[in-house]
C-alpha cells in the first residue's frame, strides 16, 4: 500500500465522475470508490496493522482523497440535477398564446356606464339620489310642474296614459314635486336618474322609452350663475377639462328663465365640423331656474327659497361620448356592443 | 314658422344683416332658427332672347338655339330640350361655369353641336314644385315680354332672391306665429326701428249681420262684412309673399286670409254672405250633427265643439275648418270675414278627434290676442279693397266678453339681478324692456312696474322679465359660481349601494348587463311571469300591440333578447338586467339572469353547458355580498310555470316565508320557442326590494380552532330521491360540535350502481376548539354517522 495507489484511485475517480452523464451513473460511482468494499475502504481496513505512526500519515491520506471523491460526486450531482432539471423545464414550455381561463368582467351596457358616471360626479358635490315611479300621477308628472290641463308645452310630450289620471311618466321632473313634498320647506340638493316614456316612434335618434337625470337645488339665494358653475363642472368631468359650455335661453313651464345648454364640440374643439353641424357646439341637457309657481305649488316660499333645476338625457350624453349613432342599440342588447364596454375606468 | 328676410325686412330695418346673422341672433335670444335657406339659387345667371330656334339634326325633341345674352355677352348657341323653347321668348340663361342647386354647367357637346349654357326652369333654380303651375313645370321659365335682355341680377328681377328662416316657435311664444312680430322682436334683439302697420277704418255702408256667443268657449266674436268682391287671381307680389312663407297662392280672397293670419297671427274665416240661411252667426257649443266640411267630407259634431251657426246649422267648426254649404267660391260677391277668439283646449280637442289640424287651428291651440280682431278686420278690408275691388264695406260687428286688462308685473333691480347671478344697471335693464315694448314705470330705488305688452302672453311674473333680459343681453354676463351650500353627506342610500353591489359582483363574474323596453305586448307580459302575476298597467294609447302593456318580469325581455343574439351566431351569453317593476298593487326591483349554451372556461378550448349549479351559483354570490346567510332563504322545488320551466330541474327561492325568486332550467319547448337551438338555457327571476329589505347585522369575527382537523371521505350508495342537503344536515346534526363541515366532492349515477340508486361523495371535516382529536375519537364519530345515515336513508358504503 503506497501513496501512489491512493493518487491513482483519486485520479481514476475524479475522471469518471467528470465523465458521468446522469444520476445513475454518479450513484454507481459511488459504489465503486466510496462504499464498504470500495478499494479505498479496504485500504482504510488495513490501517490497522500499521506502526501509529504511518497509521496516522495514511489515515490522512485516504480520509483527503475519500473526501476529494466525495465532493466532486456532491458537486457533480448538483450538476446534473441542475441540467435534469433544465431539461424538464424545456420540455415544460407551453405556449403563451392559447386562450386565458375565463376571469373576464362582463360588458356594461354604456347606459349604465354614464349613467354610474353622472351619479358618482354628482355624489361627489354632495348630492342625494332619488328615485320615484314611472308609472306616474298626472298631478306629479304635469300640474305640480307648472303645466295645467291643456297648456300648450302638453303638446310637446304626447304621453302614454294608463287612464285619465295615470300615465308614464314622461320627464324625470315629477320627482322634483314628490321631492319637495318630502322635504318640506328644507333645502334640497338630489339628482334622480330614471326611465321616461314617450308617444315617440323608434328611429336612430327617437325612442318611446329614454333615461334622464333630474337635478334639482333648492336654497336660499340661488342663481343661473350656480347652474352654470354646476353644469360646467359636470361637462368637464364627462367630456374632458377643455370643454366649454354656453348657455341659451329656451322654454320649460317649470323653469324660468329656461336654458338649452352646449358644449364645445368635442370631435372638433369648438371649430366646426360635421358632427356639430359646423356650429362648434353640441346640445347636451336643459334647465333653469324653478319656475315661483312651481316653488309655490309645492310649498316653498319664491320670496325666500329660489332653485336651479336641469335634466340630462342618458342615452344622449351615452352616444356623444361614445359615437354610438342609433339609440336603438342601448335597448337591442348585442353583445358585441356591450363587450366593447368592458373597462371601468 | 318660415320667415322671409325680404318680408321681414318690410317691417323692420335690416340694414347690414343677413339670413345667418338674424339666425343667430334670434337663436340666442331663446327663438331657435333650424335653418336658414335659399328660396332659390344660381350663379352666372342672364336674362337672353331666344333669336333663332332650329331643330337639332340629331334629334326628335332637341332645339339649337342662338340667343341673344345683352353687349355684354353677345350671342350663344345652346342646345335646349324644353318644349316651349321658341324665336322671341325672353328666357332664364345660366351661363357656362353657373352653379345650380343641382347641377353645374359646363360648354359641352350634345350629339354633335356645341352648347354654351341652360336654359332654365324655376324648379331648376331650386324653387318647389308646389308653388309652380303644372306648365312652369314642364318647360324652361317664359319671362314677360318687357324683361331686359343682359339682366344679370336674374334672381332680384324674379323677386327670389329671398332667404327665409326656419323657426322653432316654443309653446310660451305663440305671438311669434306672426310676421309682425317676429319683426318687433328681431327689431329689439338689434334695436332697430319697426313700422307701424297701418288700418285705417274703412266703413261706406250698413251692416246688418247679428253676431253672439253662446258659450266661454268663443269669448269674442268679429265680423265685418264687405260686399261686390272679384276673386281672381292674386297680384304677384302676393304670391311671392306667400311663396316665401312657405304657403301656396289659391285666389286673391284667400290668399289675402292666409296673408293676415302670417302678417298679424289672427286666423280668418271668411263666409260667402249670400249663401246663410238667415243673416246672423252665433257661436255654440251645444250641438250634435253632422258637418260637411270644405273638404267635401262629412265629420261628427258633438256638445263641445264650437260651432259657428246660422240659424241652428253649422257653418263653420269654430278654428277648425268651415262647411262647404258657405264657403267662399269664385262666384262669391259678398262675404263676412270673422276674426273670433276661441278656447285652445276646445280646439285642440275638436282638431284632435276629428284628425283636422290646420294653420288656423294650431295658433288657436297654441294663444291668439284676443283683443285684436276690430284692427285685423280693418288691416284686411284695406288690402280686399286694393286687390278684390270691394266697394261696400260695413263697420265691424263684435261680441266681446272680456274686458282688455292692462298686466304689470312689479320688479325691480336687484330681484332681477339676485336670480341671474349678473349686475346689469338699471338703465341696462329698463332698457331692454322698453325695446320689447314693454312700458316701464320708474318707481324709484330700481324699483319699476313693467306694463306687459298685449301680444305677450307668457309674461306674467317678474321671472318672466328676468328672462327677457337675459336672453336679450346674453348669458355670457351670468357670473359662474358654485353654490355655497352646507356639507351634507352625499350618498347613496342603503338600497342603492346594495343594488350597485348586486350589478358589480354580476359584471365581475362575466355576465353582460343588459336594458331591455318597459312596454311589452299582451302576449310578452304573459310569458314567464316568474315572480309577479300581479294585474299590469294597460296603456290606452299605445303607439303599437309590441309596446302596450307595463312589464311585471323582465325574462321573457332578456330572453328575447338572447334570441336575438343567438340569431346572430353570439351563442354563449351570460346576461342580466336589473329593472323597476310596477303593476297595480306592487312596486318591486327585479333582477333576471339568463344563461345560454356553453360557459367558456377557457375560451372555446374548455367549454361547459351552463346548468342549474351555475345558476344558482350566481344566486349564492350575491346572497353572500349581500350577507344573506343561507339559513335565511332557502329552495324548495318550484310549483308554477312548470310548462316554462323543466320540471326538475328548477327551485322557488323562499325567505321568510315567501317566494321571493325562481330559477331554472327552461322547458325544452321554450327552448324552441325562443330559438334558442339544441342547447340549455337558464333563467332567474326574483325581487331584489325583498332581499335589500332583509335586516343585515355587522360582521362579529369569531376564533378559530389551534388545533388540526381531521378530514375523512365517505361513498354513499343510496336512493336518487334522497337529496344531498338531507344528508349533510344529517351528518352535521349527529356530529355536533365535532363535525366542522361536510361538502358533497362527487356524484356518480349509472354503471354498477343500480337504477334509482345514485353514489354521493362526502368529505367530512372533523375538528375541535380544545383538543386535537385522536383517530379513536374520530373513527367512532365516523362509524356512528354511517350508521344513521343507514338508518335514515338506507345508505351504504360504496365497495
């Protein structure tokens, strides 16, 4: 037994262990040179019979070369698990392209989209929202609003009656009524989303039933100036900060003075162009002050309570943002034009 | 109402305005313009003479003509194909490069000859062919004789170069029915002068017509009557005049009708005097007959209509239309011209029943002046003395049951200011109501009465002048300011916020939100009314059976609407709607789902029939968002609308007591009847209001266990019949506190099983609170379970 024999089995050793290929191998190799009747373990047993001296020299000796062996197996084992496991993972690609597994949100109908919208503008300035029938009294939907039995503005809503008393109703104004009865004689601030009907036959931009958004704000010393101030600040949060809005001067029984109000044009800036009709502006809601009668009639005193009261059409502010160009489509439902609703931001 | 700017510019001085700048102003002063447009147009347009009209070689209807264009543009040939082109006619020539509303003309060749412009009809220059005689139709426009040759302002010699404007007359403003005053306003809004009309009386004879009113309806009755009339035809100005406002020349009497009522607002009725059975006319509204109108048909009259009569017989439906028996003819020599006021809601109702809707009618439904007629019968008789020769004019007959009141409406400065938001001066204010005629009384301290002018009867409270300032001095000078309220909590209520949960969690989970029509036919409302059968609201005026009755469910919209989708090749839907339901006794907030075909788990790579588990999944999760645990509600097999719904496979939704939703599978021959294909669908129905209405407590959290739980699984054989909720609350109920859950993990039916036999799966949780449970503890429990379970549902274990 010589120094020599020790070098030749570390050496025989190492050179396998660099040769080995996979796991099997290294386990066998392991075999060979570290288990109990591996050449080195035998060496170890003949220690023994040695003179302490080069018992302890050889002793060394074989422990440094059993752990020189034993370490390159380690080593090289990691290796191979390593490059196993390489490998495995390139088995594993998968392709990235193939259809998710179903977490998608549905469609929100745009309706519901600005409607959610205009509600949540509104909330924000400290309103109330309130809702009230649709199938309405004539005394909400007409008398209380400033509009007797046969004044001419019936003629501009030809309205769908359940009998002489009862129709649909057909603006969102009835709940200004019911609110103020409500409240009686305390300040109001409410929008009030909800259906309308009227005696309109279907087209692109005709439907017989619609959705406004009542607003009404009863205080003491309010003026068109708070209307405008409010409106432009629901304009800009619905159609962008550069939008302007102006004010005309129209007709409802239950305000007065009445206005129709615009917004700059939003396809063209203000400058003109086919979807304003050339004008720079768009017609987007109508309002005005609450009519002294209306206050009166309801049990506000005009002398001490003014208000602004304005309406906006959903479906019309809906087709404006979006470019939607029949109003059909909010009630037909096609999935292909709900899924295009799908972002909530 | 169609406004002529030539008309107009008549009455008031338009200086340096034109059609767009009226418009505009007009439209900012709260009376829309829609449009503004050309009466007719042309450029390069010339009055020739036709000087040599030969026949086109190459044609059987075409002329070669060489006409005659004045110095400045000599003599050209064009080939024309108008029948009436002949040597000597004075013609309209648009010369090469002329732009027509239709067309541009270009030198050309027409089979073979040269052609050096058009020669014009007036239907080519634009006009409508309603105001044109059939042979002005047919050919290229005759010009008189006399008309110069080289003319090259073609359009100011025809007298059409007009604009006339479109307004939109809002209900408050019926006095804008009327030229003149359209004139006053456009001469406020531009504060320019406008001319008085003028009327002197014209009276040369007696008149021995009795007038009268026998109802409120007719409040005041005018005749003058005028004889020894010529009707012919209208001079041509006239039937410019009329052209422009968009009406069409009859004969001079007429014409001079339609003339007043546009100029001044008052309609007229004129009768042929000769032809009245006794010489009186007296408003009624007390008769029952049948009427011959001028139309020639024959209408129904009843008690409320104002009738105008003759010794007890109708001669006129007062506003609406008058009878043949009287009316004015080409023969007629004398007439009564009445000019009356009657009530709008009497015409309106008259016109609306009878379908007979006029001019007339519409600006009586609409307001007249009821203390106008004496100068509108006068202002008429001078223009039937210039164009219809009448000579004998008696003075005007009136019944008057009013008494004209003078309306002021006390105002001041600051009221005006404080509603507007502005700070216009008093001499600004005071100002703009004078320009609208207004009188206004300074009473000092910017106090001041306004005297309201007689045609404006929307004016009755000082809002009203507030509006009258603004709109003329513009809202540009309103100050915009947010209202300077008390904070308040702006919020949505409890039942808001939970519907918008509801509608959230639905989206989140990929169902579409849908919004489907109120009104539904008969038919429609009885299809799957799931939830409320309640009488429905029946609309009496419906536009179309499709839209006629208020809904009480939303399923068979929604499931209407997956038909049309499925239709159009969108096969797997998730929907839902939200919707108020109001029938006669109920007032509800329906949610209805509707499930169809495949719901895709992975696009279309792994895809499932959508059945009842995924329905009533839905219905969980939102029990769950809302906090409704699910010891509060519970399913009981459904026992209505079973030819709906398939039998077994579908379940009422009960809480506290009452049935508060269904869901289900649809009856396989609905799926047909909906063509909805060989697929499944599902539908949910249930009132939202009596879920949100179901008291909610606050989350207490409560410990859980340290210690492990033990799970074991069991494979029950038992009867189908048997329902997995029995057995889970069987395990749980002898379990006690030791049983922690048990969850149904499999359902086997068929193969060695047996028939009517089915194998459920269970896995059972076991746990405690103070220990951790030893194998003996548990298998006991265990034993004890299968043991009930046997006894109570002859279940076995499953080898």
């Amino acid at each position: 037994m010589d120094i020599s024999k020790l070098n030749e089995i570390k050496e025989k050793a190492i050179e396998r262990i660099k040769d080995a290929k996979n796991s099997d191998e290294l386990v066998e190799i392991r075999n060979v040179f570290l288990s109990k009747k591996s050449e080195l373990m035998s060496m170890m047993s003949t220690l023994g019979q040695m003179e302490a001296e080069l018992r302890k020299e050889m002793g060394q000796k074989i422990n440094e070369v059993k752990m020189n062996i034993s370490n390159a197996l380690d080593k090289k084992v990691q290796e191979i698990k390593e490059l196993e496991l390489q490998k495995t993972l390139e088995k594993e690609v998968i392709d990235i392209s193939l259809p998710a597994k179903g977490k998608e949100s549905g469609g929100k109908n745009p309706f519901f989209v600005v409607r959610d919208e205009i509600i949540d503008i509104f909330l924000g300035m400290g309103y109330e929202v309130m809702d009230g029938p649709e199938v309405e009294l004539d005394h909400y939907n007409f008398e209380l609003l400033n509009i007797p039995q046969d004044h001419p503005a019936r003629d501009m809503q030809d309205s769908f009656y359940i009998n002489e008393n009862v129709l649909l109703r057909t603006h969102t104004s009835p709940v200004q009524a019911r609110t103020m009865e409500k409240k009686a004689g305390k300040p109001i601030r409410i929008i009030c989303p909800g259906k309308t009907y009227r005696r309109d036959d279907d087209d692109a931009t005709h439907s017989h039933q619609f959705a406004q958004i009542e607003g009404l704000v009863v205080d003491k010393d309010i003026n068109i100036g708070h209307l405008k101030a409010t409106l432009e600040l629901f304009a800009k949060k619905m159609f962008g900060e550069k939008r302007e809005i102006r004010l005309r001067p129209s007709y409802f029984p239950f305000t007065e003075p009445s206005v129709e109000v615009d917004i700059t044009c939003a396809n063209c800036g203000g400058k003109g162009c086919n979807i304003c009709k050339g004008t720079g502006y768009i017609e987007i809601l109508g309002g005005g002050m609450v009519h002294p009668n209306v206050l009166k009639m309801n049990g506000y005193d005009p002398e001490v309570y003014s208000g602004f009261a304005f309406g906006i059409g959903i479906e019309r502010v809906a087709m404006l943002r979006y470019g939607i160009d029949d109003i059909r489509k909010f009630y037909t439902d096609d999935v292909r034009f709900l899924h295009q609703f799908k972002k909530k931001i | 109402m169609l406004v002529s700017v030539k008309a107009l510019s008549k009455l008031v001085d338009l200086n340096g305005l034109d059609g767009e700048k009226i418009a505009n102003g007009l439209t900012f002063a709260g009376i829309e313009v829609e449009e503004v447009k050309r009466i007719a147009s042309g450029t390069n347009l010339i009055i020739g003479e036709v000087l040599e009209c030969e026949n086109h070689p190459d044609s059987d209807h075409l002329h070669v003509l060489k006409v005659n264009l004045g110095d400045k543009y000599g003599v050209e040939q064009i080939v024309c194909g108008a029948p009436n082109a002949r040597k000597g006619l004075k013609v309209i020539v648009a010369r090469v490069g002329a732009k027509l509303p239709e067309v541009e003309i270009k030198k050309g060749v027409i089979r073979g000859v040269e052609s050096n412009g058009m020669c014009c009809s007036l239907l080519e220059l634009g006009v409508e062919s309603k105001y044109l005689r059939e042979e002005q139709t047919k050919g290229i426009e005759e010009l008189p004789k006399d008309a110069p040759v080289g003319e090259e302002n073609v359009l100011g010699y025809l007298g059409l170069d007009d604009e006339i404007l479109n307004l939109k007359v809002l209900a408050n403003r019926s006095d804008l029915l009327s030229l003149y005053n359209v004139a006053l306003e456009v001469g406020a809004i531009f504060n320019r002068e406008v001319k008085e009309l003028e009327a002197p009386a014209i009276i040369n004879g007696e008149s021995d017509i009795k007038v009268g009113s026998n109802t409120y309806r007719c409040s005041q009755f005018s005749i003058k009557e005028i004889r020894d009339i010529k009707v012919k035809e209208s001079p041509e100005w006239m039937k410019q005049f009329l052209m422009s406002m968009g009406v069409r020349s009859i004969n001079n009497i007429v014409d001079i009708g339609n003339y007043v009522m546009l100029m001044t607002g008052q309609p007229l009725h004129m009768y042929d005097a000769d032809l009245l059975p006794k010489k009186e006319l007296i408003a009624r509204d007390d008769l029952t007959l049948d009427f011959v109108a001028l139309d020639e048909k024959t209408y129904k009259v009843i008690p409320g209509d104002i009738v105008i009569s003759s010794d007890a017989k109708a001669m006129c439906l007062g506003g609406v239309m008058g009878s043949l028996e009287c009316a004015v003819t080409e023969k007629t020599k004398n007439i009564y011209i009445e000019a009356a006021s009657f009530d709008a809601k009497s015409v309106r109702h008259t016109s609306q029943r009878l379908g007979l809707a006029s001019e007339s009618s519409m600006r009586f439904v609409k307001g007249t002046n009821h203390f106008r007629s004496k100068f509108v019968l006068e202002y008429t008789a001078n223009l039937i003395k210039d164009l219809c020769e009448g000579k004998v004019f008696g003075d005007v007959k009136e019944y008057q049951s009013e008494e004209e009141r003078d309306l002021i409406v006390e105002s001041s400065t600051e009221r005006i200011n404080k509603r507007l938001g502005t700070s216009f001066s008093e001499k600004e204010i005071i100002d703009v109501l004078e320009r609208l005629h207004f009188k206004v009384e300074d009473k000092g301290n910017g106090k001041f009465i306004a005297h309201v002018p007689s045609f404006r009867l929307d004016v009755t409270c000082d809002a009203d002048l507030s509006e009258e300032v603004i709109r003329v001095l513009g809202f540009e000078h309103v100050k915009s300011i947010l209202p300077n309220l008390d904070l308040t909590v702006g919020a949505l209520s409890e039942e808001q916020k939970k519907e918008r949960l509801v509608r959230e969690q639905l989206l989140s989970l990929g169902l579409d939100e849908c919004l489907t029509y109120s009104l539904v036919s008969d038919k429609e409302n009885e299809c799957y009314s799931l939830v409320n059968k309640d009488e429905p609201y029946v609309i009496l005026n419906p536009l179309t059976d499709d839209h006629k009755v208020f809904r009480r469910n939303i399923a068979n919209s929604l499931l209407s609407v997956a038909s049309y989708n499925v239709s159009r090749q969108n096969k797997n839907l998730g929907l839902f709607e939200i919707s108020n339901i109001m029938t006669k006794n109920k007032q509800e907030k329906h949610l209805c789902i509707v499930l169809v075909g495949n719901r895709l788990d992975q696009g279309l790579m792994k895809q499932e029939r959508y059945d009842f588990y995924d329905m009533k999944g839905y219905l969980e999760s939102v029990m769950t968002i809302l906090g409704i645990e699910n010891s509060r509600y519970k399913l009981e097999r459904a026992k209505e609308n079973l030819d709906e719904l398939h039998p077994g496979r579908s379940a009422d939704i009960i809480a506290q007591g009452q049935k508060i939703g269904v869901f289900g599978e649809l009856h396989p021959n609905k799926l047909k009847e909906y063509d909805l294909g060989k697929t499944s669908a599902l539908v949910l129905e249930m009132d939202l209001n009596a879920l949100f209405n179901l008291k909610v407590g606050l989350i207490k959290a409560k410990p859980y266990s340290r210690f492990p739980n033990v799970t074991r699984d069991l494979a029950l054989v038992l009867d189908k019949s048997v329902e997995a909720r029995d057995v889970i609350k069987t395990i749980k109920t002898i379990g006690k506190g030791l049983v922690r859950d048990a969850e149904i993990f499999d359902l086997y039916e068929g193969g060695n099983i047996g028939d009517n036999m089915k194998s459920l799966a269970v896995t059972i949780t076991f746990g405690s609170d103070e220990r951790t449970l030893s194998d003996k503890e548990v298998n006991d429990l265990e034993e004890k379970i299968k043991f009930e379970l046997n006894k109570a549902y002859r279940a076995f274990l499953r080898m």
